[in-house]
C-alpha cells in the first residue's frame, strides 16, 4: 500500500491519536514498530495519517499503550473504518481539502458550537448570501466555480436536518452586515430565524450593548467528538480552515466559549433583536 500524499483531517487525526497514546504510555517507536512487527518508518506513517491500519491492529497497539478507555478505543476503530461515498466525496478535486474536512467533521459531530463576529455561519447562509459573498471575495469567480460553492454550502446545510445540537451565538454586527444588499440581507435573517425553529437549533446574539467584550476576530466552530478527547475546534485562517485538536488549545477554547456566552442574550431575546434588525432593512 502506498502513503498517502495528504491525508485528510480525519485519517491526521487518527494518527495523532495513536501518537499521544503511545506518547502516554512511554512506549518508544521502536517498540510500538516491533508489537506491530513492522518499522519505526511504518509507525511513523500511521502516525502522520499517511497509512491506515486494521481493527486488530488497532486494538492490539492499544492494549500495548495500556489505553484503558473502550469508548475511546471503539471511536478510534470506527475512525479507521470510515469508506468514501459521502456526500462531499463528489466535490473532492473541485473544493478546497479543507471544506470537505469540515463537512465530514459536522457529519460526524455529536454536537455543534459556533461563533460568528462579522459572518452568518455558513451552515445557515442563503444561496444569495453564498453567492454575494463569493463574488465580493472574487469578482472574477467563474460562474461554474461559485454554483459548486453555493451547492457544497447548501449540503452542508444537512446537519441542521440531522438532528445534530448546534448551537449558534453571532454578533450583532454580523447580523447587520447588509451582504447582497437590503432583499438578500432581509431574507437572510428570515432564514436565520427559520432555523432557529427547529428544536435542536438555538441561537443567541451578543448585542453591541455588553461592556468588556472583546471577541473581535475570534470566530470558531467547537465541534464535539464521539468522546470528549476527540472533539476538534474550526477556526478560519487567511489560509483556508485549520483544525485544533491539541488537549490545550482545546481547553483553552472551551474557556474561550465561556466568555462568549456570557456576553450573548437568550435566544428568545435574541429572536427578538434578529427581527427587529430585519424590520429595519
């Protein structure tokens, strides 16, 4: 079998995983390679996301990491199990890595926690908010390439329906920002409020009133895992999406959403500003 050349978010994270485990149990690379009877070089792959490895496999390194948690075990097993045939593997080659990566990491959540400052999140934008804001972004964006955009956004729109908790806090100023002009923005917070119908959706706003909040450019989508040590944190770069996994950048963030939701309204009272911010456009 040959590495692979880039790994998803998925299979690196497998990888760390396994990575952390050993690192836990101080068992060196070159006793991991020999429980397994393979190289240093091997492990090393697997642990980079560039090979996979088998349920027996899995289970018997971590029986030699002395992992004694089977929920994280089994999670782990269903993470090397994962085939394609998704629905984002059909855009594989025509979107960024990094979009498919969050599709399949919100297909997987067991929950979603999300933060906009300046953006509507994009699991809850309109077609015409997607396409006006791509082509504020690129003028040039050839008209194939942005209806791929706004047709991978609106599938992604599938976790809302799947029942998955997500709960959304958005800045005022967000809500404000009149993206495609007055109709466009309009609509935009009727879907919005639509959305927040739905039972397992619940969505709160920090007004431009709270003293001390300070959130500016620290949007994030908290995306919980199977287990606690699986959960992952999205945040966008200048550089497309980057992916934190690490134990303290992870406990960080959860402090991080402390604070923001202390600053937000309920979501009654947040549907209330939504609507009058909307009878105002």
């Amino acid at each position: 079998m040959s590495a692979r050349s880039v790994p998803t978010a998925r299979q690196a994270r497998l990888g760390a995983e396994l990575r952390k485990l050993r690192e836990a149990a101080g068992v060196p690379n070159r006793q991991a390679a020999a429980q397994l009877d393979t190289s240093p070089t091997q492990i090393s792959h697997i642990e980079s996301g560039r090979f996979g490895l088998s349920e027996e496999r899995l289970r018997r390194m971590a029986e030699f990491y002395d992992c004694d948690d089977p929920a994280l075990v089994d999670a782990l097993v269903a993470m090397a199990e994962y085939r394609t045939g998704n629905w984002w593997d059909e855009y594989r080659g025509v979107m960024p890595r990094q979009a498919l990566d969050l599709a399949e990491l919100e297909h997987d959540a067991t929950y979603v926690r999300a933060f906009e400052m300046v953006h509507i999140p994009g699991v809850l934008q309109t077609e015409d908010h997607v396409r006006a804001a791509s082509l504020f972004v690129d003028p040039g964006l050839p008209k194939e390439e942005l209806e791929t955009r706004v047709s991978f956004r609106m599938r992604r729109q599938q976790v809302l329906e799947s029942g998955t908790p997500y709960d959304i806090v958005v800045h005022e100023a967000a809500l404000r920002m009149c993206v495609g002009g007055s109709k466009v923005a309009r609509n935009q917070l009727g879907h919005l409020l639509h959305a927040a119908d739905r039972e397992t959706v619940t969505l709160r706003v920090i007004p431009f009133s709270p003293e001390g909040f300070a959130g500016a450019g620290l949007p994030m989508q908290y995306v919980g895992g199977v287990v606690p040590q699986l959960d992952t944190v999205q945040i966008d770069t200048s550089h497309g999406a980057e992916f934190i996994d690490a134990t303290a950048r992870l406990n960080r963030c959860r402090t991080r959403f402390e604070s923001i939701d202390s600053a937000a309204l309920p979501h009654d009272a947040s549907l209330d500003l939504v609507q009058r911010i909307a009878q105002e456009l």
